[in-house]
C-alpha cells in the first residue's frame, strides 16, 4: 500500500513532465522551424541557368562575391561592434552611478533612462534626424553609431542594474579589508559579478545594433548602408537567394556570439594574462570598427542614392577610374524613403533615381537643381518618347533612367490556355495560384481595365466596381506580395503574377516556362529617372555621372543587371540578341501604347484607400 | 609592548540612533578577546569601525601603538572573518586564499607557499579547486578563516563566524579556532552574541549592551562577579532580586529582601546603606529547605513550579512580597516538595552580587528572554 502511495506521485510527475517535454519540444520547433527553413533554402542548388552546373553551396559562392552585400555586412558588423563597446561602457557606468546613490527623484530619472526602449523606433529615429540637423551633424557612419549607442545603452543599464541588485556589498568590504584598493575591489570583485549582465548585454546590443532597421534608415547616410537596409532596399528588385545566405551568415554569427559568451564567462577564471589580452583584443577590434576604412584621399565623392540592384558594380569602378573620384552608393527600399530622407536636409546626396510620381512632388517642393543640358552630350540618345514626361514637362530636372512595365507573368506549363487579358486573374481553375502585386493602384488598375475602365479612374462607379470585383477575387488570391512574385512562379508555387517585367523577364531567362504578357486591356507604366538634388554637393560629378549612364553601352549594362527596358534607343544596338529581342524587357511599341501611366487622382484617392482596407482586412 | 589594539572613546551614530558610545577599550598582543552582546548592541558596529569599514564620529583607534583612524580599510594590518563569510563567488578556495596576498604583490613562489600552509592548517588541500557555492558550510567557514589568516595578519577580528552553522559543527570550530589562535599567537577580536561561545573561547569578554562597553574581564569573573544586572543576567542564568541596604562593612553587605534580611558581596564603592538595590543571585547558589517554625526568621517563600532538569530539579519560588526566584538543586528524597509548600530560602554569602540596575529595566528581567530575541536576531546582518 505504502508503495503504491509512493509510486503514484511518481507516475503523475512523469507524465506532466513528457507533456511538459512536449510542449517545450514544440515551442523550440515554433521558434525555429522559419530559421531552419531559411538555412536550408540557401543550400538549394542553383538553378543550372545561371551556373555551369547546379551544386550546394552555389548561392554562398554568389553571395560571398556580391560586393553590396559584403559591404552591407562589414558596415552592420562595424557599427555593431563599435555600438556594443561604447552602449555598454556608458550604459554599465549609469547602472553602476544609479546603484551606488540614493537620492531624490531617482525613481523618475531611471524611469527616464528606460524610456527609449518603449518610444517607438520611427519616433526615435525622426528625432534623432531632427537632432543631427540641428546640430549640423552630417549623416553617415558617425550619426549611425550615435542612434545605436543611444537606444543600446538603455538595455545595458537595465540589465546590469538588475544584476548589480543582487551583489552583495559584502564582497566589496571583503576585498577592501584584503588589502585591495576601492578600484582594484571594482576590478577584481565587482567586475567579475557583472560579467554575465555584460556579456548578456553586449550581445544583446550586438543584435539589437545588426538588426536595426526603423533607426538606422533615418540617421544613415553616406554610403552606410548597413545589413537591414540593404534587404529591405532589394525589395525593389526581388529577394535572391543571396539574401538567404546572406541571414544564415548572420544566424551562424549569432550562434558563434553566444558560443564564445560562454567561453568569456570562463576567461574570468584564468590567470591575468588571459584577461589582458582579451581586453587588449577587444579594444583592437574597437578601433578597427570605429576607424575609417581605406579610401582615396582628395578625390572627389560621388554619393549615390538609388534603389538596390539597380545600378552596376562594374559601371561604378569603371566611372571611378575615368574620372578619378570615388562613387559611394547608399540604397533605399521606396520612394517615400527617398522623399523623408530629402525631406530633413540633413541628408547630402549628389544624385537619386526618383519614380515618375515623386519627381513632381521633389519639383514642387524645390529639392531638385535643375540639369544643365550643355554638360550632357550623350542626350541625343534618349527616345523621344520619353522626353517631356508629364512629371517634368520641360526636362529641367530629370533625366529618364529605366521603365517599367506592370503585366502578368505566368506558367505556360501551368496555364490551361495561353493567357493574354486581365481576365485570368478572376478564373477561378487558378484558385490558390495567383499572386498579386501588394499596391492598392496596381490592384485596382487591373480591376478598372478588366472592365474597360481608366487606370486613373475618378468614377466613384467604377471604383465601386472595381472594389467589389477585387473582393470577389479575393478567396483565388495566394498573396498580395510586391517582392518574391518571381520566386514564386519559379518555384512553381503560383502560375500567374501580376508583377513588373525586369523581375518576370529574369526569371523567364532561368526557366523558359514562365512568360510575360501585357494584357490586351493594358498594363501600366511607370519611369525612374535619376535627378540632382538641390543641396548636392557635386552637381557637376553627378552630370557627369548622368552623361556616362547614358553612354549606350553603359545603358545596356544596366538593362541587363535589372532587367528593365532602358529609354536609351542607342543600347538596343550594345545589347547581346536574346536582351535586344526580349518582349518582355522592350514590349513592341503595339503593347506600350495600351500602358498607362499611374497618376495622382486627387480627392477621390480617399476611396481607393476605403475599398483597399476593406478589401485586405476581409 | 604597546596594545595590539586600542580604542578611545569611540562614538558612531546612525542618523540619530548611536550605534556606539564612547567605547574604550584595550587588547593586548595575543589575547582572545570576545565582544558580546544582544543585537543592536553595537558590537558589529565596533569590529566594523577596527577595520576600516567604517569611519567613527569621534574617538581614536591605535593599532599596535599607532593611530589609523583616518586609514582606509585596505591600508590596515587586521582582516575580517565575515559572518556570511563573504567568499568571492568567481574564484575557487584556492584562488579566494590567495586574494590578499596577490594584493601584497608577494611572489608567486611566496604566494603558492602560504596558500598551500592555509589549506593544510584548515584541512581543505582536497577542496583548492572548489568554488564556494560547492563548499559545505563548515568548509566555507574555514576557507574564509584561512583567506583572513594568509596574510598573517596581527589582528583577526571575527563577525560571529559560527553563527550559520549546525550546533555540533560550531562546538568542533570553536575548538579548532582556540588551539589555531594558539598555534598562531594572532591577536583575535571575536564578535558574539551567544555567550556559551564567548565563555568556552576568550582571554577576556566585553560585554556591550546599548552602544556601551558595561563590563570587561576574564570569563569566570563575569560569572561570579557580575557588575550590572545586564550582564548578570545575560552571563548564564540568574536571579535578580530588589532590595534595600541595610548595612555595610567592607565588602560584605546585609541587604532586606521581602522584609527578610539576606547576606551580598557588595564591590561598588559609593553606595550607601538604605538605599534600594538589585542582588544577583544564580540558580546554583540558592539554598532551598523545609520551613519550619524555629528557622522562620530567614526569607521564606512558597514553592510555584517544579521542573526536571537532567541531574538538577529547577523550583521556582515565590517570595512573600510577590517577586520570584529560581533554584536549582540535585535530586534528593528529602527535597521533593509539593507545589504550595512552605520553604526556606538562603545562599553563602558569596553567592549574592550587589549590582547596578540597568536603565531600561525590561532587558535584565530575563536572561532566556534576551536569548530567544538574539536567535530571532542572527538573521539581521547589522547591529
């Protein structure tokens, strides 16, 4: 009886504790089944279009040598190392200040120093633009590293105060009564104490520094473009497979952190020459991150602001060494990012690639300098039909960079019939197969036209209309998603995109089964131009920059590193046959002139957004 | 040879309370000498102000014939035994011994040296890798009396070293701290409130009670010849009694107790016949017989309660004008009364102290009290 008594419990706490394992099982599988995901994505083999033969590891070997890419990691890696090493001296000096004093109002002023990690981060960064411009801090490497500081900081001195609670004076007076002065105790007795809150909190401000995005993109600047800033920038051009190896570096990275944590928390065992060269290690590593990297003294800087992957590695060094200056780009991931960035002053960039829509607004608000079109010989290049834009009526401001069309893309191998109207995208055989650009007016504008309507309808009917048709074409609707439409049709998972034909014509060129087709009732069209800003601080470099791009076989570089069409007619003839005869980068002039462009529609805009919301909260 | 350590009127004041007042006192080189007391009697506040850790509001300290009251604690040549012990978390036995010496920039050599002697001295050479929190608590004690003892220092002061430890493991440190202290001839000022601990251990004890030093001297005098009712009652068990003087030659004294008269040493000078005092008396000098009628002249009291304590019976009687005392006698046939019986009441002369009463009254009343309140106390880590 009485073993049946003791055995009972037992048998109770067993089973808790397998569901209790259970649970926690499926919690870590929760947790890491997207990462795992991610890590396995960037060991698929290459498609063979792309490479001589398709092997694992093929994307590392891309990555490794996509220059932006490394250059965007050593950036986030410098500015986090940098960030952790200042966050955490300051931050453990406050916790230690905050600790060791009793006074009035303290509960307040800590109250304070926590304050940063609730304000939201576009708040934070907003004001740290708002201070730099008021300081006449310019916007690089250094801005950067002072936002990080600020935000990183408040996580030292929490966690460390919290620590530093828990120490007991005790060891202090101990040290003291061995004969150690208050500062070796500090050293040798405190120190120690802290060190898991230190090591905690500097990998913590590490990730918190690598991962920033909100911040960073305020205060960055001058060719900083730090890890998040570049992923989110490709969002223009389409998420690569680079991207992830690029975050599985960062995933082995992290895990290599928290492995050498817990070797550091031993070092604190080993005699005084481990710790001193740790010490003299990391204070190297500082120096390192927070030194400038080599660059050319005296030359003249170009600063570049532009979508990523939309310019070329190879045209950049190339104008560099003709003209003997430097070019340093910096991306951004939408127009609205360029117009804030512009928008503060602060920012200092010699020449953007604005939208079509944008560049009557930067126009409007003087942001852009005029061209001076005596300085731009290779003009005559340009085709007429892309001179005078509405935008820029009289070509004061722009020169017409690429263009863009929005059609749909699909599977030929998928499809039931060759499709060619808007139409398809409402058939419900293609249930579950269709992605959809996220865009309120690109949504719309193919609702409109299906039926015959404007792209830039103001007809409250027809809007109405439209509206309803998108909300019946819902449930057929895999995603709304404006970045990885063409991974999608090439791995199959939907068979028809509405999307833009750089990105389409690419993928089409690594599986000829996806094709391009601007439907019968018309596509839109969009331009980018690339425009001075009116504080440039080298507008002569910058038309000269211009100039060179529009050089055709410059032109035709850039068709082929984007995929989009170029205005220039001249590169048609610098362009290898299948680029040159590709639909989908040129559409024949019978399509374009079925494409509109999106136009502001004004007061009726209120509606679209009314529907929109409907339509995607549904 | 001056005094290994020397205090003059030292003074040190929390706020408005006074921790320590004008406490004066001397130890001399080699000496076991225990500061005891209740809690909150400013014993730890002493211990505190000696090494360092504190700084008095008036007063000096000399160590060794020289002044450090304005020394920092790390400039002085005593070390602590804290009560928690206070071994540094992130280093092992090994590492914790040598902390101080390391501090002295003493030699590698010099420092394997010393820390291994420590280890042997305290039988812990198989623990040296051993971090504190995997160390039992008698081998976190003696880790922590070998780091204060390897610098040999020539005064160790001890904060109720033995105070967390089991009653068996104390009896056994008590031992091994007295034949070390021996062996090594350091100074020791050792701070307790338990003062079994203090008898079994000291050259000398200074009782401390509110901030004062009431009484110092060789343990068996502070038994026999208490000089306050604190200390009285505090040093094991005792019988306080109110009285009147009634005469006086030298030091023996004739004192009325519940109209009776009773025999008293009487050392205090200044004292005067007719005045109202307090006799100490302990349990084991109290004389207890059958009354009757032809003894009657003597104190008389009945007999209230009876309790059995291994070899002794403890009665407690209650005197005429109500006040009680407690006697304790061996077992004997001829001594088993009866709850309510009549019974005469006497001790040698000897046996009886006149002592000054203490201001606050409530604390002397009982010895057990002030006890009981000190192990409900050993938890407060400040006096």
């Amino acid at each position: 009886m009485s073993s049946g008594a003791g055995r009972a419990p037992l048998t109770t706490r067993g089973r808790a504790g397998w569901v209790l394992a259970a649970v926690t099982g499926a919690v870590y599988i929760y947790l890491y089944a997207p990462l795992l995901t991610l890590f396995l994505a960037s060991l698929t083999p290459a498609p063979a279009a792309d490479f001589e033969a398709g092997y694992v590891g093929a994307w590392y070997v891309k990555a490794l040598s996509n220059t932006a890419l490394l250059t965007a990691i050593q950036t986030s890696a410098r500015v986090a190392l940098a960030t952790t090493v200042i966050a955490l001296t300051l931050g453990t000096l406050a916790a230690l200040a905050l600790g060791k004093h009793r006074f009035r109002g303290q509960t307040w002023l800590e109250g304070l120093f926590y304050l940063p990690i609730v304000v939201p981060e576009a708040v934070v960064g907003f004001a740290s633009v708002a201070l730099l411009a008021q300081a006449g801090l310019p916007l690089g490497f250094w801005s950067t590293l002072l936002a990080h500081v600020a935000f990183c900081a408040s996580y030292v001195t929490f966690i460390v105060r919290a620590r530093l609670v828990g120490f007991d004076e005790r060891l202090f007076e101990a040290a003291l009564d061995l004969g150690a002065t208050p500062t070796a105790a500090f050293w040798r007795v405190t120190l120690p104490w802290l060190t898991p809150a230190l090591v905690g909190s500097a990998l913590l401000c590490f990730a918190l520094s690598l991962d920033d995005y909100v911040i960073t993109s305020f205060v960055a600047g001058d060719g900083v473009t730090t890890f998040p800033v570049w992923l989110y920038s490709k969002m223009k051009t389409g998420v690569s497979p680079e991207i992830n190896v690029a975050t599985s570096l960062l995933l082995i990275l992290s895990a290599a952190l928290a492995a050498l944590s817990q070797i550091v928390q031993r070092l604190q065992r080993l005699p005084r020459w481990g710790r001193l060269s740790v010490s003299v290690a990391c204070m190297g590593l500082t120096i390192a991150a927070i030194s400038p990297s080599p660059q050319g003294a005296g030359e003249p800087t170009l600063h570049l602001y532009i979508w990523s992957n939309y310019t070329s590695e190879k045209l950049l060094r190339d104008f560099e060494t003709r003209y003997r200056c430097r070019v340093v780009v910096e991306t951004y991931d939408s127009n609205e990012t360029l117009l804030a960035k512009l928008q503060t002053g602060v920012a200092r960039y010699d020449l953007i690639a604005p939208s079509d829509y944008l560049v009557g607004i930067l126009a409007r608000e003087g942001l852009l300098r005029p061209l001076d079109r005596s300085r731009l010989t290779n003009w005559q290049n340009l085709d007429p039909a892309f001179l005078n834009p509405p935008c820029d009526p009289e070509n004061r401001y722009v020169v017409p960079y690429t263009f863009v069309v929005t059609g749909l893309g699909y599977r030929r191998d998928k499809a039931s019939e060759p499709v060619e109207s808007w139409d398809a995208l409402w058939d419900a055989r293609y249930r579950g197969r269709i992605v959809m650009l996220d865009d309120i007016r690109e949504c719309f504008g193919a609702a409109l036209r299906r039926r015959g309507a404007s792209l830039n309808s103001r007809d409250e009917r027809e809007i109405a209309q439209a509206a309803e048709d998108l909300l019946l074409q819902k449930p057929l609707v895999k995603a709304y998603d404006s970045a990885r439409f063409e991974q999608l049709l090439l791995n199959g998972e939907v068979w028809l995109a509405q999307g833009f034909n750089g990105q389409i014509a690419k993928a089409a060129r690594q599986n000829p089964n996806i094709a391009f087709v601007v439907p019968k009732e018309g596509g839109t069209r969009a331009v980018d131009y690339l425009a001075i800003p009116a504080n440039a601080a080298q507008p002569a470099l910058a038309e000269r920059f211009m100039d060179y791009i529009l050089e055709p076989q410059a032109s035709a570089e850039i068709v082929q590193v984007t995929g989009y069409g170029t205005p220039n007619r001249a590169a048609r003839a610098f362009l290898p046959p299948d680029w040159a005869g590709n639909e989908y980068v040129f559409p024949p002039e019978s399509l374009l002139r079925r494409c509109a462009a999106i136009e502001d529609v004004g007061a009726i805009l209120p509606r679209y957004d009314y529907y929109w919301t409907i339509i995607k909260s549904k | 040879m001056p005094p290994a350590v020397e205090t003059l009127a030292l003074v040190k004041r929390f706020g408005s309370h006074i921790a320590l007042a004008d406490a004066s006192f001397q130890v001399e080189a080699g000496e076991f000498l225990t500061l005891l007391g209740p809690s909150g009697c400013g014993k730890t506040t002493l211990l505190r102000l000696i090494a360092g850790l504190d700084r008095p509001d008036a007063g000096r300290i000399r160590l060794a014939g020289q002044d450090v009251t304005d020394q920092p604690a790390y400039r002085r040549p005593v070390h602590t035994v804290f009560q928690s012990y206070a071994l540094f978390p992130h280093l092992n036995a090994y590492d914790n011994i040598a902390f101080g010496l390391t501090r002295q920039r003493r030699s590698p050599a010099v420092i394997r040296q010393r820390v291994e002697a420590m280890l042997a001295l305290v039988g812990l050479e198989g623990e040296r890798w051993r971090y504190p929190h995997e160390l039992s608590g008698g081998q976190q004690q003696r880790v922590a009396l070998a780091r204060a003892l390897a610098c040999e220092p020539p005064v160790l002061l001890l904060d109720e070293p033995l105070a967390a430890l089991d009653p068996r493991l104390r009896q056994r440190m008590q031992r091994e701290l007295k034949s070390l202290q021996h062996q090594l001839g350091t100074t020791f000022i050792f701070v307790t409130h338990d003062q079994t601990e203090a008898l079994t251990l000291s050259d000398r004890i200074a009782v401390l009670h509110n901030g004062r030093i009431v009484q110092t001297g060789p343990p068996q005098k502070l038994h026999a010849e208490p000089e306050t009712a604190f200390v009285a009652s505090f040093i094991g068990n005792c019988n306080l009694l109110k009285g009147e003087a009634r005469s006086r030659q030298s030091e023996m004294a004739t004192v009325v107790i519940a109209g009776r008269l009773a025999p008293a040493l009487w050392r205090q000078d200044g004292a005067a016949a007719g005045q109202p005092v307090v006799i100490a008396v302990r349990p084991e000098g109290v004389q207890l017989e059958s009354a009757s009628g032809d003894n009657a002249s003597g104190l008389t009291g009945r007999i209230v309660e009876r309790l059995y304590v291994g070899a002794d019976t403890r009665w407690t009687v209650r005197l005429p004008d109500g006040q009680t005392l407690v006697a304790a006698l061996r077992h004997e046939p001829s001594r088993a009364w009866e709850i309510g019986a009549l019974v005469q009441v006497s001790w040698q002369p000897a046996a009886a102290v006149i002592v000054t009463p203490d201001e606050v009254g409530d604390e002397t009343e009982s010895a057990a009290d002030a006890e009981r309140e000190e192990l409900l106390g050993q938890g407060r880590q400040l006096e």
